[in-house]
C-alpha cells in the first residue's frame, strides 16, 4: 500500500507538475491571444489610418490636379492680360500720335485761317481801294469829259474869231 501511496503521491507530483505546466501554457496562451488581439486591434487601427491616407492622397491629389488646372488657366490668362497689356500699350501711342497729328492740323488750320482772315481784309482794302479808284477815274473821266466840252467850246469859240 505504501508502494501504491507513493505511486498516487508521485501520479499526483506529476499530476500537479503537469497542472501547473498547463496552467503556463494556459497563462502564456493568453499572453499569446492577448498579445494577438492586440496586434489585430493595431491591425485594424492601421488598416482605417491607411485609409484614412489613401482617401486624404486622393483629397490632395485632387486639390493639385486643380490648382494644376488654375495654374495652367492662370497662364493663359496671363497670357491674355499680356496680350492686351500690349494692345493698350499700342493704341495709347497711336492716341498719342491721333493726339499729336490733331494738335499740329489744329495748329496749321489756324495758321491758315488767320492768313485767310488777312487775305480777307487785304481783299477787302483792295477792293475798297479798286472802288475808289473807279469813282476817282470816274471822276476823272466825267472832268475830263467837261474840260473836253469846254475845250471844244473854246476851240470854237477860237475858230469863231
């Protein structure tokens, strides 16, 4: 019996010894499940922050797709301010030409009225010089004609005696 008690006693060692590597393994299985949930949790956390990133890319991508746009809209907008930057440039100086061209046709035609005004007056003095002088040969002819009468009379009058 002491040989059976001994064998129970060293059935129950073992059986303590393979309770208590059970219950390690059973502990280091539950680290082990613990440390795999954590891990699928961190999974799972990455997983949603990855795509969070994507999606945020995606955002970004986008954002410099259209700025790229406006940026190539820019320029040719700016190419058209230029263009008609230009275009301004160039009919403010022909203005300044029209302006300068005016300034010298206004500058000549009062020249030219002013001498028209003179040769006006010049005309009209000779005109007024013309009509005084055919009232004075008139006058002239109209004495003439009586110093001729009055010759001939004293022609006569000489013929007489």
């Amino acid at each position: 019996m002491d040989k059976f008690r001994e064998k129970i006693n060293l059935l129950r060692s073992e059986a303590d010894i393979a309770n208590a590597k059970a219950d390690e393994w059973e502990s280091k299985a539950k680290t082990l499940e613990q440390k795999a949930a954590d891990q699928d949790q961190e999974m799972t956390s990455l997983n949603t922050a990855n795509r969070e990133m994507e999606e945020e890319l995606e955002t970004v991508l986008e954002n410099i797709k259209q700025l790229k746009s406006l940026e190539d809209e820019d320029g040719d907008l700016k190419k058209e301010n230029d263009a008609a930057q230009r275009k301004i440039t160039l009919l403010e100086q022909e203005l300044e030409n029209s302006d300068k061209s005016l300034r010298e046709t206004t500058k000549n035609f009062r020249e030219a009225d002013v001498k028209a005004e003179h040769f006006e007056r010049k005309v009209q003095q000779l005109e007024n010089l013309l009509l005084e002088k055919e009232r004075l040969g008139e006058e002239l002819k109209l004495k003439n004609q009586e110093l001729q009468a009055q010759l001939d009379e004293f022609n006569a009058q000489l013929d007489t005696l």
